[in-house]
C-alpha cells in the first residue's frame, strides 16, 4: 500500500501569512555538551544556544527495544519488520518555507531530494528501500543559509508495509556540525497513523533556528499540511 500524496512543484510565495503558528518554545533547555532530548515538559531547544552551525544532519532510524525479536538499529530492525509484515519502507522528509516565501517538501516520494548548496538548502540522502543501511535515513540542512530559512517540518511516513510506529521505537537525531545532538523519540501513540510530524524548526531572528519536538500522528501529506498551514498543493505519487 502507499502514501497517498506527493507533491506538485509550486513555489508560490502567495499565503505567507500562516507563519509558524505551531508551538512557541518555552522551558529552552541550555548550553550541553550531552546529547539534548527533547519532551513534553521540554519540547524546544535554540540551535544557536546549542552551539549550532554549518552543517544540521538529521537521522531516523529504529530502537530494538519494543519490536518482537529484534536487535540493533536501523537496517536489521527494517528487515526483522519487512519479513514479519509483509515489507516496510520508511522515510524521512522535510517542508520547507524560505524567507522569500517560496515552499515545498524534501522527500524520496516524487525524486524531491532537494539541494543543500542551493534552495531549499535542504537535501534527503539515498532513499533505503531495502533495509540493508544500518545508518537509517539522513537529511542535511544547510545553516549557512539559515536567514533564508523560515521553518522546516521534519516529518517521517510509511510509504509501504503495515502501519507499526508503535513498534518500530523511532527515534531522530539532529546533529548540528558544532554542539550537542537534539533527540526527538517517536513515542506517542501512533494507532494506524502511517505519518508523523517529528519537529518544527522556526526561524525566530534571523541566525538562529528554535527546533520544537511535535511527534504529531497523521494520516497523509494532505492532513500534515493542513495541520501546519502550508498551502502546498497535492497529488497522488510514487517513488
């Protein structure tokens, strides 16, 4: 079964007025050279407090713990899923606003691998249909283009398999090049969700972006933008 929406190529800078209306930051933890993770109780984090900069790489992969007879991260687990329930492919994307207005996704669905030198200054690395990479799914952000930036949406969706969120332990990872690593575990209950909306990274002062943990289940890309206000426009699509 697949995802039932990718997206048509817009870059209408119309419709600017939605804003990041998702979630002010507050309770910002400080400065730490541990990993940062990101909760209920503490769902923001300043990348620029964090010592951020240069190069944001952004990881999904899968905890063992809480999937049947599994061990490891990432391409093991992706197979001890695939053989259990008739195949998985999960992916890691991203929405992107830029400060011109321009907006669209990152993502494998549609070939929308985006560009890290030029906009959206966002890129997905090779999509894993198989399950074979232990490293899970990697995006890369550009943050010396940061003032060009609005706000991401880092998202993840099953594009094939039977929803299993609930199972699979998610957890993303968001290195900046300088500073601690930002966690954001996938630990709300999913149900029959096959997407989830991970974090939303505001620009709020022009070098700086506040990364906000959302882990919001939804059902497709339509239900995602209308969540967040995006305005994209959707069809359905393949990889």
């Amino acid at each position: 079964m697949s995802i039932d929406y990718t997206k048509r190529s817009t870059d209408s800078s119309a419709d600017s007025s939605s804003g990041s209306s998702a979630g002010s930051p507050s309770g910002t933890p400080g400065v730490s050279l541990n990993k940062v993770t990101l909760t209920k109780s503490s769902p923001s984090v300043s990348l620029s407090k964090q010592g951020g900069g240069g190069r944001l790489h952004v990881n999904l992969n899968w905890n063992a713990q809480g999937a049947a007879g599994a061990g490891g991260r990432g391409g093991l687990l992706k197979r001890v899923l695939s053989a259990g329930q008739g195949g998985i492919d999960l992916d890691l994307a991203s929405l992107y606003e830029l400060a011109d207005g321009r907006k669209g996704v990152v993502q494998a669905l549609g070939n929308a691998f985006g560009s890290f030198e030029t906009p959206p200054y966002v890129q997905l690395d090779a999509d894993d249909r198989t399950g074979a990479s232990t490293g899970g799914e990697n995006l890369f952000v550009n943050l010396a283009h940061v003032s060009e930036i609005r706000r991401l949406l880092i998202f993840a969706f099953i594009y094939s398999g039977v929803p299993n969120f609930d199972q699979a332990g998610a957890v993303v990872t968001l290195t900046p090049a300088r500073g601690a690593p930002i966690e954001v575990r996938l630990d709300e209950r999913a149900g029959s969700a096959r997407m989830c909306a991970i974090a939303l990274l505001t620009n709020q002062g022009g070098n700086d972006l506040i990364v906000n943990r959302e882990v919001r289940y939804v059902g497709g890309h339509q239900e995602l933008d209308r969540a967040f206000g995006w305005g994209l426009n959707w069809t359905p699509g393949r990889k």
